[in-house]
C-alpha cells in the first residue's frame, strides 16, 4: 500500500491548535453529518493514528489453532480450553499466541472478556492444570495464581462469562528492541505508509488480541459478537487500540489507560507525550516522539481513538488516586466522543457520563459510554470487576 505522504506532513509542517480536533470535521475540513461520512472519517482517523502515533500493523494473518481441552478446572467451575494459534504464512520459527480460555462448565455459548496478561497464563488462577508456558515462565512467574485477586476469574464465570488470555511477550516482550517476538517476521517493505511508521509494541499487542478474536470467533462455545477487550495500564493501551480498529470487538474497556490509551495528550499535566517516548521508545512509531512538547500538533488526540469505538460500549475504568493515568484527561476525552455516539444512534453518556463509587451502574445511570471511578491508585481488583460487569450486563444479551 502506497500513501500520499504529503497528506501527512511532518510534526514541523502541521498548524499548532490548541483546540482538540472536531471529530466530526475531515481533516480538509468538512463537516460530518450522517453515518455514511462518519465511515469515510473513520478510515481517515484510522491512517492518522497509525501514522503519526502506533504505526502500521500487518493485515489479518492466516492462523490455525491447535486446541488442548481440560473438562474439569477450578473445582469443576469451568472447562479450559488452551489453544496453540500459529500464523500459518510465517516460518515455523515464528512466535505463536498460547491463548487459555476458560468458559463456565455446562453451557453452550457465553460472551468472553479478552486481555492481556503481564506474569503468564497460569497466573492468572490458582490451579496448575493451566500450562507454565516457557514464555509465561520467562517473562513472568512460576507460580500459579499469583494475579488471581487482580483478574477474578472466578467471579467472571460466575456471572456467566468466559475468560480468554495470554501473555504479552507471545508477540512482543515489551523491550527496547525489535529482535524478538513477532516484529522480525515483518520487513518494512510489507507494512503500509512511509519509514518510520513502522508498529510499536503497542500495536502488536492490539493485533495480536485481534488474532484471538479469530480464532474465539471459530469457537462454538464463544458468543462472536459478544467478545470484550479488557486491558489495564499499557496493557489497557492495547485494548483500546485493538477494539478502536476492530468493528468485531463488542465492548471495550480501557482500565487506567492514561497517555497512549484514554487520557488526552494535549494539557496533559502527566505523563506528557516527551515524557512517555523518552521512558518507552519501542511502544509507538518514530513519528510520535516529534510531538513531544508540540502537543498541539497532533492532528489526532485519543477522543478521536475512542471515537473510533462508537457506536459499541466503552467502559474507561478509573482510579481517583491513580493521578499519573490522568482520569481527568480521560474523562475529557470521553465527553469529546460522545458526538460520535449520538450520530450513529447510540446513547452515549447519559448525565454526565461519570459514575463513582457508591453510584449504581444501571441503564438509567450509564450510557454506551461511561467513566467509573474508585478510590484506589493504580491496580485492577474484585471492585472494579463487579462495575465491568455489570456494565457489560447492559449492553450483552442475557446468558444461558
């Protein structure tokens, strides 16, 4: 694929606004005002966030998926399915997604959260029918159930939900290099858009999340129009950026994404785009670090990421204390989207849009797009998942 560079002028080239870019004006300028023109803006949005912020991720791979079934896990609560997903037009060197997904016993098909795990798939539950993974053992731990309390997969089954998983460094280990992981099967001549746009880490772990999504979608057992993304922190990146250019992808939920993922770059008295670049170079493109300190460049912000998601179910899950993912950012990004929302149909935020602890989450209260706080800093635990829940009671069908 070829594209116009000079529709994409460098950092230098492009006008200062300080004002946040309407999402529903094209970047020549022309309004947006039924559904049919938010399809050709999408596609537009879409290019300039590859381009000037993740870079250009490969398209769909051909896969095949070798599956392990275990009946009987977690005391007979569920079934646990671990499924090998090989990328068939690569070398057989290349690197391969260990995905387990766990399903509650007994039923026919259920809706499924999907996210990346940081420590290993046996550490997301306590019981060691869950493969250790050289990669999980590697990169992360080898103990099991180490990050129980942080996923609550048992209160997910529950509530009648599967759970599907794997650990980040099956793509990419989240290092300061390229050499790994799945980056090295690609030459940049197979990439679309100009040197330097090449995909950071955070776009292959979204494309890797969508490579599940492939392979949930064969499984009879999974609801394939019913698959959440969930992510929590640079992980939480990820899942907003998979789910933003994923229309499969049913519900997404942010969780303390900050900088990269919910919160706005411009007046973002955080973690600022120099700041994020400088820490982790290998998360974005070579084009991103030019915008450090020229915010106001940016022909995009990460409204128009979560814009991206409309009219699907968008939860951004906060914490009050967790002052360095900015929820406040996030929360205006939120509210910069919503336009999107109500052109295509959807009710967006319903009030205004932000729910806290103490406050019941219910049609009436929560909208297609929502912001719920809790009193913590940055983690991920049994409060946040219950909300998550019950957000996504709304919008999925009632389950067998």
């Amino acid at each position: 694929m070829v594209l116009d560079t000079d529709a994409f002028p460098p950092a230098s080239r492009l006008p200062s606004n300080p004002d946040l870019p309407d999402p529903l004006e094209t970047l020549a300028g022309e309004p947006v005002s039924t559904p049919a023109e938010w399809r050709a803006r999408r596609s537009e949005l879409e290019k300039l966030f590859r381009h000037y912020v993740y870079g250009y991720a490969p398209g769909p791979e051909p896969i095949a998926a070798d599956v392990d079934r275990t009946e009987s896990v977690l005391d007979g609560k569920a079934t646990l399915l671990e499924a090998t997903i090989r990328f068939v037009d690569l070398p057989d060197d290349a690197p391969t997604i260990e995905l387990a997904l766990f399903v509650p016993t007994d039923v026919n098909e259920v809706p499924v959260f999907l996210g990346l795990n940081r420590e290993g798939n046996h550490a997301v539950v306590d019981d060691d029918a869950v493969t250790i993974t050289d990669r999980g053992r590697r990169f992360g731990t080898d103990e099991c159930g180490t990050q129980r309390k942080y996923w609550c997969v048992e209160r997910i089954l529950e509530r009648g939900y599967g759970f599907a998983t794997y650990h980040c460094a099956d793509i990419d280990p989240d290092r300061d290099d390229f050499t790994d992981g799945i980056h090295p099967y690609y030459d940049t001549d197979d990439l679309p858009g100009p040197p330097g746009t090449e995909w950071g880490t955070l776009a292959a772990w979204a494309w890797g999340l969508q490579r599940c999504v492939d392979y949930l979608r064969t499984e009879s057992v999974v609801r394939s129009d019913e698959i959440a993304v969930v992510g929590h922190s640079r992980r939480g990146k990820a899942a907003l950026l998979a789910g933003a250019t994923d229309e499969r992808i049913g519900l997404v939920v942010p969780h303390q994404s900050g900088t990269g993922g919910c919160a706005l770059s411009r007046d973002n008295d955080q973690e600022s785009v120099a700041r994020i670049n400088g820490t982790f170079p290998h998360w974005f493109n070579d084009v991103f670090p030019a915008f450090g300190s020229r915010e106001s460049r940016l022909p995009v912000d990460q409204h128009l990421l979560v814009a991206l998601v409309a009219p699907r179910p968008l939860l951004d899950t906060e914490g009050s204390r967790d002052y360095w993912a900015n929820p406040g950012r996030a929360y205006d990004a939120l509210q910069a989207a919503a336009p999107v929302y109500d052109l295509l149909g959807a009710e967006g935020l319903v009030g205004t849009g932000r729910l806290s602890d103490g406050d019941e989450l219910t049609a009436e209260t929560a909208g297609t797009l929502c912001q719920y706080r809790r009193e913590t800093g940055h983690t991920l635990n049994r409060g946040y998942w219950d909300v998550i829940l019950e957000f996504a009671d709304l919008h999925f069908s009632r389950r067998d």
